[in-house]
C-alpha cells in the first residue's frame, strides 16, 4: 500500500529570495500545500523576515490550520507591526479557535483602525455574540449593514440576533388588547396624585406611559438590554411623555434610591410575568424591590397571580408529543426521552376532562413572597376520555376588581403568554368520577405540575 505523500521541500540550494518567489506562484495559484512547505522552509533559512511569516500565516488560514496560522501572524508582528489587517486576521484565527474574548479584543482594534470595514464589524458582532453581548453584537451588525447594504450574511446574523434578543412573545404581548385593558384599569384605579413609580421590565414602554397617562408624578422604569432600554426612550419620547417617563438601562437589582430615584417608590408595576408566571423571576425582583425601593405602604400591580390546569384529551397534542406504533412496530419505548413539559406555540383543538383548577398562588403584596412551595391535590375527572395531560395557563388579580387570565376556554386574540403542557408518562384512559393525583411544586423561579393516576 503506498503511503501518502506530502509537498516535496524546496532545494536547500535555491536562494531564499527564489524559494519565496515560488511560494507566491503556489500561493497565487491557490496551491496552497506546496506554497506551506516552501514558504516554512524559507522561514527557517530567514526567520526575521515577517514576508514570509505573513505569507505563511496567511496559507495555514486557507488550509485551516488555524494554531499554525496564529502563531505565524503574531510572529510576523512582532517583525513588522505595520501589517494592514493584522487584528482581524489574529482575531479570525482566534475566533476559529474557540477564543472568544480574544476574537473579540483582536476585532476591536481592527474596527478602531479600520471603522469603516464591514467585514471586521461583522466578525466582532460574531465575537460578541459568543460571549452573550447580544445588544452590543446588534449594534456592531447594523453598522456593517450600513456600510454594505448588499451584505446578506450580515443580514442573516441581525435576524438570529434580534431573534436571541426579542423572544417572539414581546409582539403579540403589546397586542393583547384584553391584557392591556386589564393593566390600564389597574394603573387607573392605583395611581395617586404626587406617586413616584416604579416599573421593573420596560419592554416597549407601554405600561410606564400607561402609569404617566394615569396621573403619575413620575415613572422609572428599568431595562436591562441597553439595545431595548433605547428603543423604549425612542417610543416614550415620540408619544410625549419623555418628560414624565424615565428609562434607567438596568437591571432592576442594580438600580438604587439616591442615584437613579429621588425617593422611595410609592407604586411598583411589573410585567416580568412568564407562561408558568414565575420563570422570569418575579418573586426575587419584587422581594429586592420591596427591601431597597418602595416606600413601607407602596402599592403592587399585580397584587397576586396564579397557576390554573385543567385535564385534556386531545388527538392532536396526543400525536405531537406521544408515540405508540409506526407501521407495525411498537415504539411506544420512545416516549420515556420526550421532555414531559411542553410549551404550545399555537392554540390547539381539545377537550377538558375536569373542571379547571388553581394549582399554586402566589400573593405578590405579601413583604417577603415565598421562595418555595409544595402542593398535593386529588383531581376529580368530569368527562370520560383520554387524558394527554394537563393543560396550564396563568390568572393574574392585577388589583381590586382587575382580574386577567390566558384561559384556553376563552381564548383571546393573541397572548405573549404560552400554554403549557405537563404530560404523564402514557396518555391516560379516564372515566368519570375517579380521581389523580396532582403534585404541584415552585422553588421560586420554576413551576412544575406531576399527574399520576
């Protein structure tokens, strides 16, 4: 068997300036083993000559040799530091190599040198990205569209970074008319003359301008994705509350009395509520709120919430999220890797088997709102049928007479907020008048409902 055969070495009795002619003839040509071995070869017969390193460098990137390609580059460098592109060709290798934050460091001098170059800014957003700077990766991305308008890669990175930076809900949240009109007759009724408020979760801006609208003094309001902080200021400024409506780019954790509010807010109004109610965190941020920045008999909108459940028969979620047999075969085995909590991106036909039910509360005005719950209940079924699980959504009592919830019995429009799906491990066959077990449990941020039979 013959052995693999490499790029023969240059003669050792060609001058250097000849041997690195043909290094370029290979390069050039796009024969890019020959122009390696030539071009390492000449490196050893002149190592202070940062052409070569350069040039070599140059072809580990083309063969993917990204160490060797590093490594070349930062000793050409170091020879002749006046090298055009030398950033963003050690950020590119550093990129390649899983080095984000020197992908990112490298990449930012080269923008600084070269502020007009999209491809740098392109690569830097790249960079950024992988180090979870999402807002700032937008930017950067914008910018090289702006500067190459025909630039489709950079188009596709703004669509998943807009994507990682505004979860598809916050839209059909602003249009929840019935969840806005909920909000608005809360603030209406809550908000006093002279009040300070506070709002944890800017978004668009809606409910601060809702809380000036209402007659508030002032309202802050925190965010903390400077890119959305922004956009909020944009919208509050455009509809004429910019006087009365304050945005502080932060997180609410970081904000305090003294430095971004005159004084203890008098009213907190929140909206960091998630399609389990507390996966966003609502109870650590109004216990920290409740601690540094209220006032002792501040008012909270919502007042308390809730996580409602019903048993469902369903064919169609019965075949999204279950197997049983495929032509012929029983893969009913496969059914133990499927997760058994589900989100439902769009309503689905189905039918309840029991009355609804309040699996957990949660009392938002209470001054330390508990970190952890368990719960246990046995749930009369009222229809026959068979059972693919119980379907979740949330209730909210925004204030005295203010109630919202996302029932799939009366659904709305369009909700931000998802129904959830706990499943049992098989579809359960049902009749009526027997009962199941359901075990409710909280730790604070995740909710989790169990069914057994």
């Amino acid at each position: 068997m013959a052995k693999p055969t490499k790029p023969p070495a240059a003669s050792p009795s060609i001058p250097p300036e000849a041997l690195f002619a043909q290094g370029v003839e290979h390069q050039n040509q796009g024969r890019w083993a020959e122009a390696e071995a030539v071009y390492r070869d000449v490196a050893r017969l002149l190592p202070r000559a940062s052409a070569v390193h350069w040039n070599l460098g140059t072809v580990c990137k083309h063969l993917g040799k990204w160490k060797d390609a590093l490594e070349a580059f930062r000793k050409a460098i170091s020879l002749d530091p006046t090298w055009r592109g030398r950033d963003f060709n050690i950020g590119l290798c550093h990129q390649k190599l899983g080095h984000a934050k020197e992908a990112a460091d490298a990449f930012a001098r080269a923008v600084a040198a070269e502020p007009d170059d999209p491809i740098s800014r392109f690569n830097l957003a790249a960079a950024l990205r992988d180090l979870g700077r999402i807002a700032e990766a937008v930017a950067h991305t914008e910018t090289a569209l702006d500067l190459k308008p025909d630039f489709i890669e950079a188009e596709l990175q703004l669509n998943k970074l807009r994507t990682a930076l505004m979860p598809r809900w916050h839209l059909p949240m602003m249009n929840d008319t019935e969840r806005n009109a909920a909000y608005e007759a809360a603030l209406t009724a809550a908000v006093r003359p002279g009040d300070i408020v506070l709002e944890i979760g800017t978004g668009s801006g809606l409910l601060a301008m809702m809380a000036a609208r209402a007659g508030a003094a002032h309202v802050y309001t925190c965010e903390a994705d400077p890119t959305i902080a922004e956009a909020a200021r944009a919208i509050i400024a455009a509809n004429g509350y910019g006087d009365r409506v304050t945005v502080i780019a932060k997180p609410s954790s970081a904000v305090t009395v003294g430095t971004d509010l005159p004084r203890p807010a008098d009213l907190l109004v929140s909206e960091i509520l998630s399609s389990d109610l507390l996966s966003e965190r609502v109870l650590p941020a109004v216990r920290d709120a409740k601690d540094r920045l209220l006032a002792p008999d501040a008012r909270v909108i919502p007042q308390a919430g809730g996580v409602r459940a019903l048993l469902a028969e369903s064919r169609t979620l019965e075949r999204n999220f279950f197997v049983e047999e495929a032509c012929g075969f029983d893969l009913a085995a496969f059914n133990r890797l499927a997760p058994r909590s589900v989100r439902l991106e769009r309503a689905v036909p189905f039918r309840p088997l029991s009355e609804p039910f309040q699996a957990l509360s949660v009392d938002l005005t209470d001054p330390s709102p508990g970190k952890s719950w368990h719960g246990h209940l046995s749930l009369p079924v009222t229809a026959d049928g068979r059972c693919v699980g119980l379907l979740q959504w949330i209730w909210l009592k925004l204030w005295d007479g203010v109630e919202f919830e996302n029932s799939p019995l009366n659904p709305g429009e369009a909700s931000g907020w998802q129904l959830g799906l706990y499943l049992p491990r098989r579809p359960l066959d049902l009749m009526a008048g027997e009962a199941v077990d359901v075990s409710v449990f909280h730790d604070g941020h995740n909710v989790w409902l169990s069914l057994k039979r």
